[in-house]
C-alpha cells in the first residue's frame, strides 16, 4: 500500500484511492469528535450511521476517539471497498452499506445519523428526520442559504433569501429552520445542540423530541426577518405576524422562513472539550456568544456612518455599560451581537470615535 494515498487524522489512519477526501474539514471533524463525545457521555450506546461516508474517516475518528458503534454507507462502490480497507487498517469491525442514503435510512433505525454531502444535503433531510434522536447535517452550498443564489435556495430549500452582510447567520438559521419544518411532519421537535458557519460550510448538531406539543411550542421559534438594506435595522417576526415599512421610511425586505431559536444548548457547550487548540478556542467563543439572532458587522455599520472603525471591545464593552448585552460572535473577527437598536449602536460607535485617542 503505497504511503503517498495514506493519511492521519485525530487517530484514524485511512487511504483515498481517488475516494472524495476533504482536508479543509478537518476542523469540522475535530469539533464533531467533542460533540460526538458529549453525546456518548450521556447516552449508555450510540448506534451512529455516517450515511455519505466516503473515505469513512469522519466515522472510523467517532468509533476510535468518541466510542461510537459506528455504521458506515455509501452509494459508490469504490467507496465501500475504500471503507473496508480503512476499517481493517484500524483494527474496527463494522457494517458497510452500497445503498441510496434515503433508503437506508428509512429502512433502518440508528440512534444517531450524520449527513455530510458534497455540496447540498437538502434531497435527504426527509429521510433523516424519521428515526434518530440526535441528527448532524452540513451543507457546502452557501450560496443557496444565505442569499447569493436566491432562485436556488428557493428550490432547494423553501427559503427566500438576499445576501446581507450577516449574511453566514442566515444560511445557518435557514439550515436549521428546513430541518426544524422536515422534522416537524414526524412531531418531532428540534434543539439545537450547537451549529456554526466555517469558511465553505454549515455545521449544525441537533437533538430531536417527538412530541406533538413540544413541535408546536418549537413554532414560537421559527418565523422571518425584516431587514431594512438603508438603515440596517432588522426584527424577527413568528409564523403568522408581519411588517410593512422601517422605521426610516424604508421598504423592508422578508427574508425566510427561518430558525430563530438558539444556535446552541449552552449547558451542552459546557461539556464539550477538545485537545485541538482551534477547536477549544471556537468552543470558547460558541460560549460567550449571547443568543440573540443575527449579529452586526463593525465594518459595515461605520461605512454606512461614513467613520472608521474602533475597536470591536471597545463598542461591546460601552454597550453592556449603558445595560445591553453584548457578545462577539462564532462568525467572524469583526462582528458582535447585541439587543441594542441600530440607532444605540450607531450612537455609541461615534461617542467612541469623538474619545481622544
């Protein structure tokens, strides 16, 4: 076995043999490792299906570092010799499925499924919602979700959406809010463990709960934004209210339907621990952020104000003195969530930039 189709990662040792590898997610797969740990933690047995597997390296990691009794599947049937290869190299005993995703998950129950596509994972949400307790998806097609491509996120996902410059909390809340609608058909209700949005990617982990009331509780959760594209005001509406015009006059855009519930259990962030040092820091971040929807851009505020920017802990600090929270956030350097209006944030930012340096 030639050492140049060889690759390490966490404690999985795996070849490629032209099967689809994608070293840009191995940060998503260190992550998942910490959650998956989590997980396991608190149930007694984990029977996990990596139901696009692959090379299998995402579930041959959850079975070596997390202790999952993993299932592996995929429709390729390079793929499945690949993943029998690699299991034998790591010493695991396993089923391996050659089946179309959506019917091995109808088909049969596992307690935990991951959906991890190349590109979109919209055609087998569906079939994912039916069975699990715990369900893990990503999606690799940003531009449907977040508003660059809006005509396809209407196909794909049932969402309208235009890009915004909080535009990755969007696509995310999209993600959630599709899978939230799938799982609600089976009355099961979703909470969300912890999701976030990386480079190229979602991430989301949610943990469901059949019960018709709670579904219906859950709705509270879900509805549209209102953004206002001239003075950057947005509200967050329920299934079944409404708005018509900004407070500026502005005609609002309706952006939605989205999930805008919480992106993440804060007791369950507690839990999760990591040895990566990228990792550890991004669970630290998920743990200080306040779970008020959508953030605001630093940049893009003091653009529209005509000024420079301060520094970013100089705003969240001014603004939970004057009472309001105040977080940075898991999306980007120069963001921050806040319940502050726009017209307080706008206020504060200037008050700084008046402040002798």
């Amino acid at each position: 076995m030639s050492s140049d189709n060889m690759i390490s990662e966490g404690k999985a040792k795996a070849t490629v043999n032209g099967v689809f590898y994608n070293p840009r997610m191995k940060f998503c797969r260190d992550f998942d490792i910490a959650v998956f740990r989590a997980i396991h933690e608190k149930e007694r047995m984990v029977r996990y299906l990596d139901a696009l597997s692959a090379s299998g390296i995402r579930g041959i990691r959850a079975c070596l570092e997390a202790g999952y009794d993993v299932s592996f599947n995929d429709i390729d049937e390079r793929a499945v010799e690949t993943i029998k290869r690699n299991l034998e190299l790591n010493g695991i005993e396993a089923e391996v499925y050659n089946k179309d995703a959506n019917i091995l998950m109808r088909e049969k129950r596992f307690f935990h499924i991951d959906i991890d596509p190349f590109g979109s994972p919209a055609e087998f949400i569906d079939s994912a919602c039916i069975y699990p307790k715990y369900l893990s998806v990503t999606a690799t097609d940003t531009s449907a979700l977040c508003g660059s491509s809006t005509a396809s996120g209407l196909r794909k996902y049932g969402v309208f959406a235009v890009k915004t410059e909080y535009y990755p909390e969007v696509g995310l809340r999209a993600l959630i809010g599709r899978i939230f609608n799938e799982s609600a058909k089976y009355d099961k209700a979703v909470r969300v463990l912890v999701a976030f949005a990386k480079e190229h990617f979602y991430r989301v982990h949610i943990e469901f709960r059949r019960s018709p009331n709670a579904v219906k509780r859950t709705f509270s959760k879900y509805g549209y934004l209102f953004h206002c594209p001239k003075c950057l005001r947005r509200y967050h509406v329920r299934i079944g209210e409404g708005m018509d015009k900004c407070e500026c006059g502005e005609k609002m855009i309706m952006i939605g339907p989205l999930w805008l519930g919480e992106l993440h259990d804060q007791n369950f962030v507690e839990k999760l621990e990591s040895d990566e040092k990228e990792v550890s820091r991004y669970i630290n971040l998920i743990r200080g952020e306040i779970q008020t929807p959508f953030f605001y851009d630093l940049h893009h505020i003091t653009k529209k104000l005509n000024t420079s920017p301060p520094k970013l802990d100089s705003v969240i600090e001014a603004l939970r003195e004057l009472g309001y929270s105040a977080s940075r956030t898991r999306f980007s350097g120069t963001s921050f969530k806040t319940d502050a209006d726009i017209s307080e944030i706008g206020r504060v930012i200037m008050d700084l930039k008046s402040q002798p340096s």
